[in-house]
C-alpha cells in the first residue's frame, strides 16, 4: 500500500519508520532534522523518516501527523 504525504510525494508504506510532530521533534535539544535555510519552518507539520534497501530518507509534509495516519492511497 502506498500513502500520500502531501507535495506531490507518495511513498511505500512498508518503507515508512514514523512519522513526527515537527513540534515535538523541534524542542529536542541538538535536533538537525531539517535544514531551517531550505524550508519556510512555519509550514512544517511533520517529519516522515523512511528506510529502503538501508538507506533512510526524511520528508518534510506540510500534513499533520493525525492526518498522515489517516490518509490512504
């Protein structure tokens, strides 16, 4: 199954770790989950982490989490 996460992205369900409030995930001290420079932080809602093949990739969604848990493709 494959979920949409918003931004024209749409990715394997078997590949997803989790998906994170970019809220929470902010307040943790030493957080480098996204780089501020590339993206307006104030349309960030969550972080979606993925692994394939070992290989981990992170996306930004303008989606909140509740919303992605909910979403299908």
């Amino acid at each position: 199954m494959y979920k949409n996460i918003g931004n024209n992205i749409i990715i394997n369900t078997k590949e997803i770790i989790g998906f994170f409030n970019y809220k929470t995930l902010k307040n943790i001290k030493n957080s480098d989950f996204v780089n501020k420079k590339q993206v307006e932080e104030d349309k960030i809602k969550s972080i979606i982490i993925t692994e394939n093949k070992n290989e981990v990739k992170k996306y930004i969604s303008n989606i909140s989490t509740q919303t992605l848990s909910k979403r299908k493709l």
